[in-house]
C-alpha cells in the first residue's frame, strides 16, 4: 500500500477571509497583497504570514485551526525589506523562522525571530534578525519551504528554476545550523521520556536530554506532591553524545507513593526543573494499567507492570481510530511509571490509550 496516505475522512477544510479585505476585484498575475503560502500552528491557531506582492509590508494574521468558515484577524505588519515569505516554521516555542526570496535582487534569505512573549504579538516583542543566504536565487532557486528539524537546524527546498537559458536550478534539499545565530536564552532546557522501574522495591529513574550545554543533572525526591523535596544524587554526562540517563533511587519504596524530578545544571550555572513524575509501588504481578489525571492536559502519568522482558507500545487514539501519537518502551520485569507528554496541542474532546504488549492489548478512555 501506500506510505503515508491520509483517509478522506481524516481530511477537513478550513475557509476564512481577511478581515480587511474588502476589494475581491481580479488584480491579474501576482499583483495583490494577500497571497500567503507561509503558515505555523500554535495553540489552536494558524498564523498566517502574507507574500505582499505590492510592496514590502507582510501582514501577519491569525486564524482559528478548527474545520469551517472564519474571518482571519491581522495582527502585526513588518517591513520585510522586499522579502516575499514563502514558508515559515516554528522550531520551538521561542524561535520562528520566515524564508524567503527577492525578485528586486534575486537574493534569498531567513527571517528568525525569537525571544517573543507568545505569537500573537510575534514580530512586536520578538528579536528579529535577517539572515541573508550565499548564492541567492541563481544557486538555491526560488525556494519555497522550510522546517524546523531541531531548534538549532533547518532543512529548505527549492521549486526547479529556470527563468533564463543560463540559470537552471534543480529540486534540491538544504540544511542550515542555525545555532551562530540563536540567543542561548531561547532554547529549550527539559528532558522527554522520563520514566522509573521499581524492581526489589529500588526506584530505578531514566530519561532521555539531548541539548547542549549540559553540565550535570541533580535528582531529588518527596513524599509529598508538593514537597519538600531534597537532592539524593547527581549525574554527570559520561560522554558528549550519550542521551540516555539513569539513576537508582536506593531507599526503598515500601508503600503509597513518592515523587521525582531532575534538575538540569547547564555549564554557565543557569538550571531548570523535569516535570515531576510520581512513582507508586504495587505488589500485585498484574499489568494492571493506571492513569493521572483524567481529564488530562499536557501529560498522562502512565502506571503498569511487566512480569518480563517486553517491548510494550502506548498510543493515543481519537474517536475516529486515528493514531495521533506512539510511544514505545523497552521494559524488564518490574513497575514502571511513564510520563507521556506533548498532548498539550491536543483538542478537547475523548480519546483512547492502548497499550500494546506481545501478547494482549489493554485500552482506556481519557479525556482533554
């Protein structure tokens, strides 16, 4: 079959008009300053980024995410010195990217903006800075998309551009490190995967950072969800490419529960906090699949147990049966607690977690 295809059903549309265009007369060819090829999601929204044909002026505007008929509100102009926008990414929730060409000039180039309060006042309260690409149009073509494949790095394409018998540029896939560029203060300090194994009645932490900068990680415990918590042990990176982190807790959890979370040190002495992970001990041999909260947020705190060594996946699946997201774990015997997050983009409404072992499949209801 094919990779990747998408039911119709799972497809819907979206209609909306600019709040302030009032004048639909035909202009002919690209004489108009509402085209937009450039769009980013964020928190139940599109934001729009116009390609002004007609001067230097990009609107931004924002739109409601949700299928049916809307009215996109502008929010902020800019004067992008000529550059038509094309594409736009967000590459974390600190920085954006704008990419686009000169037709004056024939040069090519970014816009990064970061350090913004949130993206409904963007270019207002945002860092801006013009990034201007060697070679311009002549070597990179007319190109028209971008996106973020880490905060620091991001990949471009060019549509095939041949206005000239001498100039002919192929389609073609770029990378460009943007970290010479990107203020320290605006990338993301936090760690993913965050789980723990109770084995013999021992916590055994793990979780996975990536980020540079690190320089050592303090973990600390409470009996309460609210604390005190105090600091039981540090971990120091063993090597500049290791990702995976673990940590045994060897105070042993006999009863109720305890509550975790990592402190990350960065070399320059700045730190930030994991979110907090609460650990329950069980003594039956179940699998016996617990989750909190419910209605849930930004994260669902997932409880279970494996009686052996099992590559166990976890999905979250709509009203629909459309898999919005999965996660897959390697356990050994023991209580796990896992921390599934990144749900915040999420609508509200019901959905279902499933777990799938080698040898059954356990499903619950959840709720946004």
């Amino acid at each position: 079959g094919a990779i990747g295809t998408i039911p119709a059903t799972d497809i819907a549309v979206i209609n909306f008009s600019y709040e302030d265009q009032v004048d639909f007369t035909a202009t002919g060819g690209n004489n108009t300053a509402f085209d937009c090829e450039a769009v980013v999601y964020d928190n139940g929204k599109l934001h729009l980024f116009t390609k002004n044909w007609i001067g230097n002026v990009m609107s931004h505007y924002s739109v409601s995410a949700q299928p049916g008929t809307h009215v996109a509100i502008k929010i902020e102009t800019y004067d992008t010195g000529g550059l038509l926008i094309t594409s736009a990414t967000k590459a974390n929730d600190n920085i954006v990217f704008l990419l686009g060409y000169r037709t004056s000039n024939f040069t090519t180039g970014l816009i990064m903006i970061s350090g913004f309060e949130n993206l409904d006042n963007l270019l207002v309260t945002g860092n801006k800075r013009n990034i201007v690409l060697s070679g311009g149009m002549s070597a990179n073509g007319q190109i028209e998309g971008i996106v973020a494949a880490t905060p620091t790095r991001v990949l471009i394409s060019n549509e095939h551009f041949n206005p000239i018998s001498f100039i002919n540029v192929p389609q073609r896939l770029y990378g460009l490190n943007t970290d010479q560029w990107t203020p320290q203060y605006v990338l993301p300090v936090g760690i993913y995967n965050f789980t723990s194994r109770v084995n013999d009645n021992q916590v055994v932490l793990s979780w996975e950072f990536d980020e540079p900068g690190l320089d050592y990680f303090e973990v600390e415990s409470a009996e309460n969800e609210n604390g005190p918590f105090k600091a039981i042990g540090k971990v120091n990176p063993n090597s500049s490419t290791n990702t995976l982190f673990n940590f045994t807790d060897n105070e042993p959890l006999r009863s109720g529960q305890r509550f975790y979370r990592v402190k990350i040190v960065s070399d320059t002495g700045r730190f930030s906090y994991s979110k907090l992970l609460p650990v329950k001990n069980s003594s039956d041999t179940q699998f016996n699949l617990l989750l909190s909260p419910n209605p849930f947020n930004d994260k669902i705190n997932i409880s279970f147990y494996s009686d052996k060594r099992q590559t166990i996946q976890f999905s979250i699946i709509d009203m629909q049966g459309k898999i919005i997201m999965t996660k897959q774990l390697d356990c050994t015997p023991g209580r796990y607690s896992y921390q599934m997050g990144g749900l915040l983009p999420l609508s509200s409404g019901v959905y279902f977690l499933r777990a799938q072992t080698p040898s059954n499949m356990y499903v619950q209801r959840v709720v946004r």
